[in-house]
C-alpha cells in the first residue's frame, strides 16, 4: 500500500470508531433521559424527533466517508 492509501485507512478506521461510539453513546443517552424523565411511553411526536435525529447522525458520518 502506498502512504497515501494508508493514511486513508487510518481515517476511514477513526471514522468508523467514532461512528460506533456515537451509536453507543446515543442510546445510553436516550435510556437516561427517559429514566430521569420516568415517562411510561414517549408521545409519537417525540419518536419523530428522535428518528430524524437519528438519520441526521448517521448522516453526518456518512457524508464525511463520501468525501474521503
């Protein structure tokens, strides 16, 4: 492999760690807002949010893979 492709590895490697964290952390996140918040279920606009919030995230680490 050439340098370059390396250094690309090494980027598109930290990327995909950081890409892992962020789905760990998110959901450990949401289960301690709704222990805090002691709700029985959340309302379907809340669902919404959080699904677009979701896609947005995802979007985020997507569109900077595309660009390495």
């Amino acid at each position: 492999m050439t340098p370059a492709q390396i250094q690309l590895a090494r980027r598109r490697l930290w990327l995909g760690i950081a890409d892992v964290g962020f789905w760990v952390l998110a959901p450990c996140a949401g289960l301690w807002w709704l222990v805090m918040r002691r709700a029985d279920a959340p309302s379907p606009q809340l669902l919404f949010v959080v699904g677009v919030g979701v896609i947005a995230g995802q979007a985020v680490f997507d569109f900077i893979a595309a660009r390495r």
